[in-house]
C-alpha cells in the first residue's frame, strides 16, 4: 500500500511502503521501505529472474536437439521402471515398462481457443473438434490424450502453448502384440500381473533387486510357427489351434502358441473359452497318441519285441456293452512296430491286456499323464478324472480313448520316451536346472526302439503321417484323432494332433501340433509320397495336424541348427544319444 507523508523539516510529501505482516498476537507489523531502497531490491531481483530464465531455456533447447539415442541415455539415467523386463532367450524384449505422458488442457490458460484448436488439429488430424470445444467451454482441466510419447510430447511442446500441461507416468507394453499373449500374460492398472508369466514371476518383476527374467522361447521360432499355424485354421476352417516346441534333453519350451490369441497391449478381459491356453490349461482327448505309450511300456517289460507277430485281430470288438472298431480295415496279423505304424486300435488293446492294467496305470502316472505337469505360468490345467474300475478303461485308455490330459503332458512324456528315457520337467526359464534330479522311465534301448518306429509312422508306406516328413530332417511322430465330449456325449466334432520326434536317430526337438475342430481341405494341393493330389475330404491328423507339423519343421528346421545331412551315418559313427 502507498501513502503520503509530510515532512516537517522541508514541509514535502515523499513516498513510502507499508508492508503488513500478520503475527501470531492477533496484530500486523508494519514496515517501511523508501523509494529507492525498493528499486534496488526490485532491479536485482529482475536481474536473477532473467538469468534463471535464460539458464533454464538453454537448457531446453539443448534437449531438443540432443539425437534421440542420446535422450534414451539421459532418461535412462534417471528412469526407474516400477517394473522389470521379461526377454525372449536372445535378449529381446517381451514386455517391458516405458515412460509415457498424459497431456491435460488448462483453458483458464488459453489466450486464443481458436488458434490452440487449430495447432492441435495439425499434430492430431483425427482430433475430435467437437468434445475438445466442449471442455474448453466448462473451463476445467481436462486431459487431451494420454500415455503419448516423448516424440509426441517434444511435437506438443513446441506448439508454445502454456495451456498444455504434460504429467509423466509409466506403461506396460508388449512389444510383439499377440505373439505371446498366452504365456506372457497381462497387468492390471497398478502394474501387477494378472495372468501368465506376468503373475507367476509378479513379486520378482516388482522387485527392484531383481533382473530381467529371460524365458527359453525365441521370437523368431515363435513367429514363422504362428504364422503357419494361422494358415492351417484359414485352411481347414478350424476352431483353432495350438502348438508347443521343447527342447527334448533340457526341457525348455522354446515356443508355444494357441489359436486365437490377442493383442496384450489393449488390455482386454478375455472371458471366451476359446482364448483360454490349449496348451496348458485346456484338456482333450488326444486319441492315438497315446498308444505309443502302451507300446512303449510293452517293449520296456519285454513282452514284446518290434517285429513280435500280434495275431487275431479283429476289426471290431465287444467290450462290455460297448463296440470298439479299427478307423480302417486292418490285417488279422501285425506286428508290434505295424501296430503303431497303422494306428490299430484292436492291435492296441490287445497289447494292453498282455501288459495287464495296474501297469499301464503305474507307467501313466509316472510320465504324469494322469496329475498336473508344472510350468511357470497360472494356467494350468488337470485331467479329468475317471475310474479305473470300469471294466472296459484298459482298453480304451490303452488307444487313447476316455482318458484326458493337456498337450504340455502329452508332449512331455514324449520327450521323456524319446530322449534315451529320462523323465524332464518342462520349463519357460533359459539355462534353469530343472533336470538336474532326472530318474529313467524306460530304458535307452526301448526309447532307440521307439524313435525307430516313430519314424516309420511318417515314412512307411501303411504309415498315417506321410505328409509330415521333410527331406533331412528325419522327422518321426504319431497322429491322433479324437471325437469331442461335450457335456458328456462324444459330437461329430473332431480335435485332431500330431507330436513329431526330430531328428529321430538323435532327438532334439518335439514339436505337438494341435488343430481344434478341422474340416477337410479339398483345395489343398498334398505332396503325398511323391505325387501331387488334392480333393481329399478327410478331416484325419493324417491330413492337417501332421501336415502342418511338416511345414512347420520345414521353417524352422535352419533357425534350430539341424544341418540337411544323414543322421543316420553320424549317428552310427559317433555312437551318440
């Protein structure tokens, strides 16, 4: 406040300020300060103000033109992700938390609305001039957008607009989208996981001590392989389907993959059964995969050898009140190996009573077929349960009828067999020991006995999957077909799957392919032992899981390593499992 005071000795008026201070006594201090005293005060404090603003501009325009690269660096020194990266084996990134900025509007800010609409109708052409008009007549703050970008935001700013005020924030993103929905799962808006790897590992990822977890799958396996298996359901005009690739001594899944999958990074509450992991959460009946299994166990206990004569065989049988048939007409001899090779069901069974029941259910237990098979995910699914009692289970489990499991326990045991015989735990973590306690479950011989027979199921004339072989890969497997159970009652509905052994002499890899509800593909052009042929109506594993196994491998077959050479040969050179 200024008054005017009169001076006695020259009888002038000079000027004052009074400054009021309010004290705790209820009363106000009053302080004067002359004229000129006041604008030294004021010139100085000018003078600190403009160098702070010239400091402080400098600095900004050196961001600007700092290259991008180096910005990363700037910010990284600074940035703390309030959550930790999850990596393929190779180091790329499969989630990861990046900075982000909400842009908000102050309109009490805004000295011309007209020409802060127009500005932002030329970064935004897309922008709703409509709503943004709305806002701006209400006079509150209100947000523009949100988790933009640093390019963004560097685009905002230069607009000099002191009405757009930006707020700092993270993200979760997905680098590869649908990729890997089914395993690394997603997180809710506080950053903590909800689903797949996201929750399984969530304490880990939010700890600060923590590094970077680095799965065993491969971006780029995982990619050519979606890619094949989205033709196959295009192809066949499937349901779905699903896929897993696993290193057969280790254990490490280095892809899996289920049909549909999403978008991580739209955050949707996916509550359709058909997104649900086919892998491992979802149980099926898998059909004749599993009598390789009652094989397997036949020869491990020396009942039989691979060419023992099995004799008899009907084409169907009466179990209890039941009729169980062949798929196809069928020889009243085969032998053991044969009996494989042509999937027979009647061959099967009587095997399977030659190796009687509680051993068929000891050997199942022990390959896990018939509990939980872990894995560092939340989904994960368990057989149904049955009754042994039913006078006719060995004989239809025996074939793979009536009996459910998930495909990671399907194709683990197979691994288990195939491998020399050494039960694995499967894994998503890179270089993790979890093997290290391995017990056998059938001897070398009989899984060198096995993989021989395996690989005539692709490559002998009577075999079921011929179109899975491709040339230097020696490709070995088993098809399976099964009629769904829904509520109880089997449907004309079929799931069909193939589980390859590669390369068969010296086991690598197992690669299970799933189709979920094929139809036949007449339009397909098969490559059928030798000769091109099409119009095929069959809806068999024979003519799409195992064919689009065969393209699979035919992918990535160079990624994995496997040199096009006779394994065979190297492998009777070098004696080696």
């Amino acid at each position: 406040m200024v008054r005017k005071k009169k001076d006695n000795k020259t009888n002038q008026r000079s000027f004052y300020f009074e400054d009021y201070n309010y004290h705790s006594n209820g009363e106000f201090k009053k302080s004067r300060l002359s004229v000129g005293e006041d604008r030294i005060y004021l010139l100085f404090f000018v003078f600190l103000s403009l160098i702070f603003i010239f400091a402080i501009k400098i600095f900004s325009t050196s961001l600007q033109n700092t290259n991008f690269k180096n910005t990363q660096n700037y910010y990284g020194s600074i940035f703390k992700p309030v959550r930790n990266d999850v990596l393929d084996r190779n180091g790329i990134p499969l989630a990861k938390n990046i900075r982000v900025y909400h842009v908000a509007i102050k309109p009490s800010l805004i000295s011309d609305k007209k020409k802060i609409i127009l500005k932002l109708k030329i970064i935004y052409p897309e922008l709703d001039i409509k709503t943004i008009k709305k806002n701006l007549e209400k006079n509150k703050y209100f947000y523009l957008k949100k988790n933009i970008s640093e390019e963004e935001r560097l685009k905002l700013w230069s607009l000099g607009e002191k009405a757009l005020l930006f707020e700092t924030t993270q993200t979760r993103i997905y680098p590869h989208k649908n990729l890997f929905s089914h395993v690394i799962g997603q997180t809710d808006i506080d950053n903590r996981g909800i689903s797949g790897v996201e929750k399984y590992f969530d304490r880990d990822l939010r700890s600060i001590k923590s590094d970077p977890i680095k799965l065993s799958l491969d971006v780029n396996l995982q990619y050519l392989i979606r890619d094949e298996l989205i033709k196959s359901v295009a192809n066949f005009k499937a349901k779905g389907a699903a896929s897993i690739l696993m290193d057969i001594k280790s254990g490490e899944v280095l892809s899996l993959i289920s049909l549909p999958d999403y978008d991580l990074n739209k955050r949707q509450d996916i509550r359709d059964q058909d997104f649900t992991n086919k892998i491992t959460k979802r149980v099926f009946e898998l059909g004749s995969i599993f009598k390789t299994f009652t094989v397997a166990l036949a020869l491990d206990q020396n009942l039989f050898s691979p060419e023992s004569i099995v004799k008899n065989i009907a084409n169907e049988i009466t179990c209890s009140k039941y009729t169980i048939s062949e798929h196809d007409k069928m020889p009243s001899s085969l032998s053991l190996r044969e009996i494989l090779v042509r999937s027979s069901n009647i061959g099967t069974i009587k095997v399977a009573r030659k190796i009687g029941k509680e051993k068929l259910k000891n050997f199942l237990e022990n390959l896990n077929l018939l509990g939980t098979q872990s894995l560092e995910l939340e989904e994960i699914g368990s057989p149904l349960e049955f009754s042994w009692k039913n006078k006719c289970r060995l004989e239809t489990v025996s074939y793979g009828h009536g009996i459910t499991t998930t495909p990671l326990q399907a194709a683990t045991a197979y691994a288990s067999i195939s491998n020399g015989g050494t039960i694995i735990n499967p894994t998503l973590i890179k270089d993790k020991n979890s093997n290290f306690n391995q017990r056998q479950i059938v001897s070398l011989e009989t899984s060198k006995k096995i993989n021989s027979i395996l690989r005539d199921v692709v490559t002998h004339d009577q075999g079921t999957a011929s179109l899975a072989e491709v040339e230097g890969y020696h490709v070995a497997g088993k098809t399976g077909t099964a009629k769904k159970n829904i509520n109880g009652k089997y449907v004309n509905k079929k799931v069909t799957s193939f589980v390859s052994v590669f390369p068969s002499i010296s086991p690598k890899y197992i690669l299970l392919v799933l189709i979920d509800e094929p139809n036949p593909a007449p339009q397909i052009v098969y490559n059928y032992k030798g000769k091109k042929i099409s119009g095929i109506r069959r809806n068999d594993s024979g003519w799409n899981s195992a064919y689009t196994a065969g393209k699979i491998i035919e992918k990535i077959g160079p990624i994995l390593a496997i040199n096009k050479i006779d394994f065979y040969d190297n492998y009777v050179v070098k004696k080696s499992y």
